[in-house]
C-alpha cells in the first residue's frame, strides 16, 4: 500500500487536480481487504492451532503421569504437578498461538518492509536502521533476564499450588487443631513471594517496552529529518519519502512490541522445558491383559532394600507361599510389612532375582497381566468420587459387583444407603466410614478375581467379627493371599505366619509353633491379648 501511495502523490506532484486518483484508492481498498483477511485466517489457523495443541499437551501429560513410580511423586509436589498441567500448558499454548503470530508477522513485517525500502532509497534506509544494533543488544539482556525471573516466577506458582492442594486435604485437621490463622498465614507468604516474582517480571517488561518505543521515535525522527532534506534537494520526491515512512509504519509495533513478543516467547519456552521433562521420562503404560494362571506361586528370596534417603527397610528376607496358601506377615510397626506388597506389586521396583510370582522374576513380568495376577489392597484405601459401582469396578466390564461385595462384607451396608450401588461417596471417599472406604477397597480387588491377594492391614478398621467373616470368605475362594496385619487374630486363621523385625525376618510357622517359641510372636500375642481384655473391662 505504501508504493500505491507513493504513486499516487507523485501522480498529484506531476498532473495536479488532473491525476487520475481512482485506480489508485481501489487499489488502496483491495489490498487493505486482502491484508484484513489475510490476518483474520492466519489468527483463526494459529490460535485455533494453539488450543488444539493445549489439548493434546494436556493429553500426553495426564498419560505421563499415569506412568511413574512412587519415587516421582516423593520428587515433585502435587502442586508443581498441578501448575505443569494447567499454567504451563497455558504458557505454551499462547507460545504456539499468539507467539507464532507475533514472531511470523514480525519476521514477514522487518523483511518485506527492509526490502521495500531498500528499493525506496538505500540511504535513507541505513539511517533508518542506525539504532537496529542497540535494539538486539537490548533483546538479548531482556531475554536473558527474562528467562531467569520467568522460571522462578513458574517455580514459584507451583510452590503456591501445592500450599492450596495441602491445605485443602488437610482441612479436617487444621480446624481441629485451630491452625487457620497459621494457615493463612502460610500460604500468604508464598503468594507474597509469588508477587515478588511476578513483580520482577513485569518490571523487566515495563523498562524494555518503553525502550523499544524510544528507538522507534529516534528512527522516524531521522528518516523525517535526512528524508525531508534530500525531498528538498530533489534528490527523491515526496512520494518516496511518504511511501518511506509508510514502511517504517509497519515496524513500528514489531518493534514496540518486540518485548511482549519475546516474553510470551520466553515464557512458553520455559514451560515447554518443564512440561517435556514430564513427557519424555514417561514410561509405557500397561494395558488391559489377563492374569497369569493360577493360583500361583509367590517368593521373596534374599530380598534387600531400601526407600531413596530412609535407609533399608528389608533385610535379606527370604520366604515362599505355595498356590492357595494363606500367609500372614506380622511385626512391630516399621518392621518392613507393607513393603512386600509394594514390591510384589511393582509399585516400587525391587531389585531383580529377589521377588517371584509363580517361579518369574517380577522385574521381567510385563506390568499389565503382573498387575491383572496381584489384587493389591493398601492401608489406606483411596476411593473416587463416582458411585460405589464404579469404584468396584474401575470401569472393567463383566465383573459381579455385588458378589465382590458380599465377600468383602460390605454389601448388606451398600444396600442400605437410599441409592445403593449407585451412591456417589464424596472426595476420597469420604462419606463412608474407614472400615466401609477399606473393605470396597477389597471388594475392589476381589471384582477382578485376582489369583493372588495381597492385603495391607485391610482389618484395622473393622471389628472381630467382620474380620472372621472376610477371612471365611478369602478362605473360601481359596486364593494365593499375603496378609500384612497387626491384627493377630488374622495370623491365627493363617496356614503360617512370617514374623519381621527392623527388616529382618525372625520368625516363621503356623499360631500354634510360634507361640510355644516364645518369640517376638508370642509377646506380640500376650500383649494383644491384654490389650483386648483391658478393653473389655
């Protein structure tokens, strides 16, 4: 549009009022159309682009995080995590969107308008661009600085996010402990330091915005003062000092802009970095796969180890369980129980030759049919806010809902909420009882009809009665079944019992052997024992 205006006034300098000005203003108007529509696709195209690229980066990120040991999570706070997958995939998605169209515009705005005016008048043109050099100096300390308080400023935000996250779980416990106050005054100091840092950002963007906008001034302010010397002179006409300008238009806001430009650049690149260290330290995920057959085999053999800066929690433990054995495994607290089934399960990955299912080292087994073999029922039991069905059947079809119920001994209980099995329970589930959330954990695990069970003090929340009635049932389908417990009742029920001490097996053989030895078994009996009569008078 500039060289049709340069044209055009020096058509008007040439021919006065007899200039004929209509071909030019209509094509004037077409090329002001075009560039309008131009701009209107190329945002629809890049902007729609950036949110479809926010999806599947939240996609693949979700995925990830399916996919990591516990030790990840020990590494990273949930709110670091929660900050990657909402205000960094933002970041990235305006990097890719609003980004791409500030730096392709830019580029497309210095080179087809340096070229123009090159054409123009070289001259004036290497005036124009004196101050360039100061302006990629200034970019690059800006971008520098940038990068710095961009990623402490993230950082920061994720500190912030992990604050809400535990203060919401915890929230019971911090209005029983009447920590409100402290509370707060937490999670302000962390959004303190989060205004600090974001502060330190926007001021850098404010010093360099400005500085943009000064350089542009000086580079009209010379081309206005050598131009206007050399239309005076005759050495180009006043056409080609309007079209020049009109050029120099169009790096005006690249230029003023440049500092947004590049922070919105900077900002989603930082981003990216966080977000692909998540992605590409993902493991494969496993699928759907049925069990091994059973029931199965299970042995530990000269198992040793340990939890990433605790120390050893198991101590060349070696024992077996024959198919359709029940095995008890009882000690003092801190004595390695709930480890076994964390490694059984591969939760945390044991050391290779140590953990066997069915005379296969675990560590070869592929983590889909190993998991599909293993009913793993923790301590404690997470439920999610769906109906209890669904918290049963985790989305698995053909499984018997209310059979896995009744083993568990929570059915008659289901069946008397005013929904049933269609009764959503709240966060973590917690709208039931502690020993309800643990016996549809197992009822959960019994809906798979796993060859082999693993449970976790699942009997700590329950009375004595529904603890021989479940035992009963797990008896009777006559599964591979390790019982980490503190209840020894369970153990007495057991065809043996494993006793462990600081790690180290010290004990092993059915109720009766154990109590004759007068071991740590034994005094973990007659202390039980005493407790249970005290309570009862």
């Amino acid at each position: 549009m500039p060289w049709t205006v340069k044209h055009a006034i020096d058509a008007l300098a040439r021919d006065g009022a007899a200039a004929a000005l209509g071909g030019y203003v209509g094509l004037i108007l077409a090329l002001a159309a075009a560039n309008g529509a131009a701009r209107l696709g190329s945002r629809f195209a890049i902007l729609g682009a950036g949110q479809r690229v926010e999806a599947d980066l939240r996609d693949r990120l979700y995925a990830a995080l399916q996919t990591f040991p516990p030790e990840f999570f020990a590494r990273h706070s949930t709110g670091d995590l929660m900050t990657r997958a909402s205000s960094d995939v933002s970041a990235v998605r305006s990097l890719v969107g609003f980004g791409a169209v500030s730096l392709v515009s830019t580029a497309l705005a210095f080179g087809g308008a340096l070229a123009a005016m090159l054409a123009v008048d070289p001259w004036l043109t290497l005036c124009a661009m004196a101050p360039m050099p100061i302006l990629v100096l200034l970019a690059r300390r800006f971008n520098v600085s940038l990068n710095e308080r961009t990623q402490a400023m993230q950082e920061q935000l994720g500190t912030l996010s992990g604050r809400v996250q535990e203060t919401l779980a915890g929230m019971a416990a911090i209005r029983a402990y009447t920590m409100e106050h402290r509370a707060a005054a937490t999670f302000a100091a962390a959004n303190r330091t989060l205004l600090e840092r974001s502060v330190a950002v926007a001021a850098i963007q404010a010093r360099f915005t400005p500085l943009m906008s000064l350089i542009a001034g000086v580079g009209v302010l010379v081309v206005i003062w050598v131009g206007g010397r050399d239309v005076a002179s005759g050495r180009i006409t006043l056409g080609d000092l309007v079209a020049f300008n009109g050029y120099l238009g169009y790096l005006a806001w690249p230029t003023v802009a440049l500092g947004l430009t590049l922070s919105v650049v900077r900002r989603g690149l930082t981003s990216m970095e966080r977000i692909q260290e998540i992605v590409t330290a993902a493991r494969p995920a496993p699928g759907d796969a049925a069990p091994l057959g059973g029931p199965p085999s299970l042995a530990f053999e000269r198992l040793t180890w340990g939890y990433p800066a605790r120390g050893q929690a198991l101590r060349d433990v070696t024992f077996a369980v024959a198919p359709g054995e029940m095995v008890a495994v009882v000690g003092p607290t801190g004595a390695g129980k709930s480890t076994l089934g964390l490694l059984l399960a591969r939760l945390w990955e044991p050391p290779a030759g140590t953990v066997f299912v069915g005379g296969r080292d675990v560590t070869s087994l592929p983590l889909a049919p190993l998991r599909a073999t293993v009913g793993w029922v923790p301590q404690e039991a997470f439920l999610f806010s769906r109906s209890i069905a669904d918290n049963i059947t985790l989305g698995r079809a053909g499984l018997d809902v209310v059979a896995a119920a009744q083993a568990a001994n929570v059915a008659a209980e289901v069946s008397g909420f005013p929904d049933g099995y269609a009764t959503v329970v709240g966060e973590r589930g917690l709208t039931v009882s502690g020993g309800q959330r643990q016996r549809l954990a197992l009822a959960r695990a019994l809906a798979g009809r796993p060859p082999i069970l693993v449970l976790d003090d699942v009997f700590a929340s329950v009375d004595a009665a529904t603890e021989e009635a479940i035992v009963r049932a797990l008896r009777d389908h006559r599964l591979t079944t390790l019982v980490m417990t503190h209840r020894l009742r369970v153990a007495q029920a057991a065809d043996r019992v494993v006793v462990l001490d600081e790690g180290r097996l010290v004990e092993h053989g059915d109720h009766a052997t154990l109590l004759a030895a007068g071991g740590l078994y034994a005094r973990l009996w007659r202390r039980q024992q005493l407790e249970e009569e005290i309570a009862r008078a």
